[in-house]
C-alpha cells in the first residue's frame, strides 16, 4: 500500500472483522434486549448482534443489508463497523440528528451495489485485472440503482453513489470535487478506508492504527477532505476505546417503540417476532472444533462452489495467513503459494484440491508453500473429499503436515518453555522466564528477525474478588483466568505470570492486528467462563496490546504495552488497547536497516563527537506529534528537561551488553533535544497543502567519557531508530542553518 496520491487506498471487496470492530459490537451486544428475528437460528454471537443493530437502523430495508451478507458477509461486516464509526464520529462532530441518522444507514448500505459483482470478481483471492478492476468501480452505481427503489432522499444517495469519490478527484471530470462532495460522503470515504486497511487480506495483512493513520494523512488533500482527516486522526488517537452512551442509545432503542422509518418514507411499528435463541447443545460439534483449531497439521475446508469455509489456526502458522483473510473467498493455490517440488506454481489443474474436487479421489502428494516469513516450506498435503448421502461430492479437506527438518523459531522456543522453570500456582512460566524470552526476541527482531508483539493483561477489580470471596477463590480466578489465556495461544506463544492478577502473553512472528485480534477473543472468553469459587460468575479483565518496532529495547516494549493497559483501564476496563505503530508497517527506509543510520548520515567520521543532529519528517500534524512524543517520553522513561516553545529536552539512558557483565552497568546518559515545527506541502496537482511536522533532533552524551565509547553509535542508532518509530516518520537531511 503507496501513502502518495497516485496509489489510492481501496476499501477492500473481502473485509474481514478486527478486534477493533468486534470490540464495538460487543459493547453494542451487551446492552442489546435479547431479540432475534424470527426463524434466523443458529447464528454466532456477533451475527445475532448484526440482526438487531441492521433492525434498529434500517426498518424496512433490512432486508437489504441480509442481501448483502448472504451474497458476501465479509462486506455486510465491514459495513456494519464502518457504520458504528461514522455514528461515533458524528456525535464528536454533533451533527443534527437527522444528517447522522443518514450518514448511518448510508454506511450500512454503501456497499449494496457489490450484489450486482459476479462472485469470480467479488470473491477473487488474488489481484484483479484492470477488466475486474471496472466491474467493481461499478458497484457505487448499482447500490444508488438498488436503493431507488426503496427512497428518494437525494443527499443518502448521493452519500452512496459517491462515497469513493476523490476529494480532489481529476480522473472523472462528472464528478464533485471538494467541498462539493456532501460531508457524509467524505466521512463514509476516510471510516471506510480505515476499516479497510486495518483488516486483514489475502493480498495485504491488516496494518496498526498508528501506519493506517499516517496512510489517510499521506492521502489528505487528494484522495480525502484534509480537514476530516486530520479531526478524525484526532479522535482515533485520543479517544478511549469506549463507544459514547448517547451512540449506543441512538443505536439501540427499543425496538417495540412505534417510529417513522427514516429516508424509507413510512411509519411503521415493531414487526420483529422475538425469541431467545435456543442454547446449542451440540457437544460433538464442540469436540470437532476444538481438534480442528488444535491440530498440529494445517486443516482447510473448500466447499463445492470452491469456496474456503474452514482454516485452522495451524494453517495460520504454516502459511501466515489469517482464516479471516480467506474464508469466504475462493480457494487458489496462489492463496498459500503452492508448489511442485520443482519450485513451478500449481495452476487449477494440477491444484489436487481440485482435481479432488472433481474425481472425489484421495491424493497425497508432496508440495511446497510459502511459510509465515516468506520462505518456501516442504509440506506433506493429504486430500480427501466430503461426501453426502448420495455419494455427491460437497466439498474437499486437505491435511498440510509440516515436512521441514529445519527447527523453526517458534518450536526452539517450545522446547525452552518446557525447560523453564513454572508459576507455582497457574503452571504457566514465570517472571524470570518472561524477562529471557523478552530480551531474547527483542534482541533477534533488533538484528533484523522476525517481529512479535505482546499482550499484558490484568483481572479487573481482583481486590475486590479477594475481600469478597476470599483469597482461595482468588486463587481458582487466577488459574481459569491462565487456562484461558494457555487455550488461546499459539504453538510457539510463551504465556507468563508477571504478578499479582497481571499475566503476559509473548506471541513470535505475530504483528499487532494479529494480536490484538487475539487479546479480543481472550478477551470475550473470559467474560463468558462462569467460576464455580465466584458463586459461578464471570469476571473481566483488561488488555494492552504492542508489537516490536525498532529502536525497541525490552523495556520500552513492555512500557508500551502496560501503557495501553492502563489506558484500558482508564477507558472503563473490559476492553483491549493497542498502542505503536509495529515494524511491519514501518515505511519502507533506508534507514530502516540495522546498523545504517549512522553510517547514512556518515554522523560518526571520526572517534570523538560532542553531539548529532538528525531531522524526522512526520505525515502528523504538530498537535499530533507532541502526543506521540509523550509516549516515547513515557516509555523510555526519560526525565523532561525543559519544555519551551514547541522544543522538549530530555534526559534518557540507553542500556547496552557488552564483555559479558551485567546489563545495568552498561549505559550511556543521552540530552536529546526535539524543536518542532509545521510544515505545509503543497500536494502535487491539487490545490490544497499538507500538513506536516519536522522534527529536529539534538543528541548529546552526558558524560565526556561516552563520546569515545565503541557502543556510542549504535546507541545513538536506536534512539533515533525509535524516535522515528513513534513519529511514523522518515529521516531527511539535518539543517545546516548553523
């Protein structure tokens, strides 16, 4: 994905839920009466609450939005998320009732066109050709054709019909630029391209908030209204996590009250029949499932129109791709990079997923795919077909078995969890163990490795468990609260006890839209697993979310996530934050390589230096910048100077290895001064200017002894290295106007 304005960011035609969106729902869910429409059964969870919030909002037309999500639910899911935003931001906004009330069914139905997409163009796995390319361009079109039929209201329509139109768009001549395009549209177009990035696809992973919003703001000016942008940036980066009382009215009022149904033009009443779900006491379907997500050996479903409907969580670890980012999409070899042994790809013919598909005959044949870092992975592949009753076929499963001989990160960091030594109470590892594997990680992504992210979480109110309960229920709330967290990881995930009620999950090769997906569903389980000790309750707990970035040392990164934790707490508990940008979203730099910050800016000629300088340009506005500041601040622990006219000094340590003596007696004391000030980019062949913020940074050794250290480099390396990071920035050449 290109921040210039030549590469548009396309919300996607396969979204897939985000924790982000899941945790809005979940909200929404808990305060939702228990209502269902009549005769739907056995739905999830979230498509129960996707019922009642399409109902609420839509009248009449839901039967639209059931359409869509038939035809193609990862879109109606998108759709649904993308609604809840618009509604959350029109009420930062406090825009009339009635134009939020528009802007929201627009969102919820500005993707109804894509009924009118063939499912080979809608549900293609891979990229489209330029013919697939205008078919979908035409979807904005046929949704405005399909909700004609149903209203009349100028301004929803328009809202629909240009909701991907550019702000200052000169591709196509007929359409409104500018301010001219109405306000609901220009939102629906910034909500909709954030959802889109942060979801996982097969062509692309989901990015951090933090690269998405650097994404939008590289955008401002040509793809989206600047000024939207920004306040909406704004509202991302600062707002709690929780969806405001009076949105959650809006969305959930009682169904039985008697209301005009919006743009559709009639007053109808309640005409939902209601029942409580019935509880599903499949325990077969229980066991299957959880021998499908536990399996060592990759699982994968493809049903008889070739579609993906099972992928299992080792599968994820093969091939480092999500399930959500290609159920429902059809299957192709290209998905997972499938080869014959002579390294040429498998076209259909030679796919045995298909030629299985068509003959019903068992195959095992030995292939490669392409593994979670990028190398080619010898896989066993066993294929077996799925017959009904009149031995018609109805779909295919194949068994992907690990053939490798190579012993992969994740198993070498199984076997030291073996050896470790155990939290006495919970049998997850230890404190001790967390600090190892910790530095262990960080010291490998440092050199270049793989990335991981971690999950801090803390069992809320756990005081009041002990004063109430007594400390032995305490203690059972500790242990559940650890099988909980055991049942959800990964193989290679290392689950840890840091203290009290705080336990930490470290997850290899895990990005943070991955694992915050995770502290999600973590999340959501722990609320639902009664407790015998507790007078079978439930209990909730609270999450901070981070992945390594550079310049990371182990101490930041754990400061980065339990300051996400506390900002879950302080949002109101119960919920996952995550905080940094992450490394596989950083742009890509030059700089971005170990070792080459210096030597780029040929900083170090020589063997004694009193300071450096270095410029970072960031796509945030200074407002912005100051509070990505006071996270780098917070996490380095470094004391603050100074604070004057937009320039901060601070005092911080760097703690480096060397000769084998203790860490803590390795450090150099660094002044690092920061003087900030805006700039305004005219943006190629547009009228308007972007806003951005340079960044000045002055680094200077404390003590005279430093300036000679060998280590002196590669520690100004990584403060620069993670001043970027938290920046989102990128390094240009320093001033020379002294």
């Amino acid at each position: 994905m290109s921040g210039t304005p030549n590469h548009p960011i396309q919300p996607s035609s396969d979204c897939s839920p985000t924790a982000a969106g899941s945790g809005l729902l979940s909200q929404l869910g808990s305060a939702t009466p228990a209502l269902s429409p009549s005769g739907l059964v056995d739905k999830t969870p979230d498509e129960v609450i996707e019922n009642r919030l399409a109902m609420v909002r839509l009248g009449m037309a839901t039967a639209l939005y059931y359409a869509l999500r038939t035809k193609h639910p990862p879109t109606a899911a998108h759709s649904l998320r993308v609604a809840i935003s618009c509604s959350v931001w029109a009420e930062r906004l406090r825009l009339p009732a009635e134009t939020r009330d528009r802007i929201e069914v627009a969102a919820l139905l500005h993707d109804i066109g894509k009924i009118g997409i063939p499912d080979n163009v809608l549900r293609k796995p891979g990229k489209l050709t330029v013919s697939e390319q205008l078919t979908m361009e035409l979807y904005p079109r046929l949704g405005c054709e399909i909700l004609s039929g149903c209203t009349n209201d100028a301004e929803l329509l328009s809202i629909v019909r240009y909701s991907r139109a550019w702000y200052d768009s000169r591709r196509d001549s007929d359409a409104p630029r500018g301010q001219s395009i109405c306000l609901g549209a220009r939102m629906l177009a910034i909500v909709g391209a954030m959802d889109s990035m942060t979801t996982d696809h097969v062509y692309r992973p989901a990015m951090s908030h933090e690269r998405a919003m650097a994404e939008l703001l590289a955008g401002s000016g040509t793809q989206f209204d600047p000024e939207l942008v920004h306040d909406y940036c704004r509202m991302v980066e600062t707002q709690s996590e929780t969806v405001p009382n009076q949105v959650i009215t809006r969305w959930l009022q009682q169904l039985s009250d008697t209301r005009t149904d919006g743009p559709w033009g009639v007053t109808v009443g309640n005409r939902v029949s209601v029942a409580n779900p019935p509880a599903s006491d499949d325990r077969h379907q229980l066991f299957h499932s959880q021998l499908f997500d536990h399996m060592h050996d990759g699982v994968i479903f493809v049903d008889a129109d070739r579609v993906v409907i099972g992928w299992n969580r080792a599968v994820e670890r093969l091939s480092g791709v999500v399930s959500d980012a290609v159920c429902d999409n059809l299957w192709a070899p290209e998905l997972i990079d499938m080869r014959d042994l002579h390294d040429d790809p498998l076209d259909d013919a030679s796919c045995p997923l298909f030629q299985c598909l068509q003959s019903g005959v068992y195959s095992s044949r030995h292939l490669r795919i392409r593994s979670a870092d990028g190398e080619p992975l010898p896989v066993h592949v066993h294929v077996s077909a799925v017959t009904g009753g009149q031995s018609e076929v109805l779909g295919v499963m194949a068994v992907l078995h690990d053939a490798s001989r190579q012993t992969s990160l994740e198993e070498r960091l199984v076997d030291l969890h073996e050896k470790a030594t155990k939290d006495a109470l919970t049998g997850v590892d230890n404190r001790g163990q967390f600090d190892r594997a910790l530095a262990e990680l960080n010291e490998l992504a440092s050199a270049g490795g793989p990335t991981f992210s971690l999950i801090i979480c803390d069992i809320d109110h756990f005081k009041q468990i002990n004063d109430v309960h007594g400390h032995q229920a305490g203690d059972d709330a500790l242990v559940s609260f650890a099988r909980v967290l055991k049942a959800h990881s990964r193989e290679g995930d290392i689950v840890c006890r840091y203290g009290g009620e705080e336990f930490v999950v470290i997850s290899p090769s895990s990005d943070n839209p991955t694992a915050t997906r995770r502290a999600e569903a973590i999340r959501a389980a722990i609320e639902q697993t009664p407790i015998e000790s507790l007078d079978n309750n439930t209990m909730t707990a609270s999450f901070g979310v981070t992945e390594f970035q550079s310049g990371d040392s182990p101490e930041t990164v754990l400061a980065r996530a339990d300051r996400a934790l506390l900002r879950a707490k302080d949002g109101g508990r119960n919920r996952v934050v995550q905080l940094g940008a992450g490394r596989s979203n950083e742009l890509e730099d030059s700089t971005n390589k170990p070792g080459r910050l210096a030597s780029w800016m040929s900083w170090f000629d020589s063997t004694d230096h009193s300071s450096t300088e270095v410029r970072i340009l960031t796509p945030v506005p200074t407002d912005l910048a100051i509070e990505k500041l006071r996270g780098f601040i917070a996490d380095h622990n470094a004391e603050i100077v100074s604070v004057n006219d937009r320039k901060i000094i601070v005092r911080l340590n760097v703690l480096f290895s060397a000769g084998g003596r203790r860490r803590v007696d390795h450090r150099i004391a660094f002044e690092v001064s920061m003087q900030l000030s805006e700039q305004h980019q005219q943006v190629p062949n547009a009228s308007v200017k972007r806003t951005q913020t340079i960044v000045d940074v002055h680094l200077r050794p404390i003590r005279n002894r430093d300036r000679r250290s060998r280590e002196l480099s590669a520690c100004v390396d990584q403060v620069t290295a993670s001043l970027r990071s938290y920046l989102m920035g990128t390094m240009v050449a320093p001033r020379q106007d002294h």
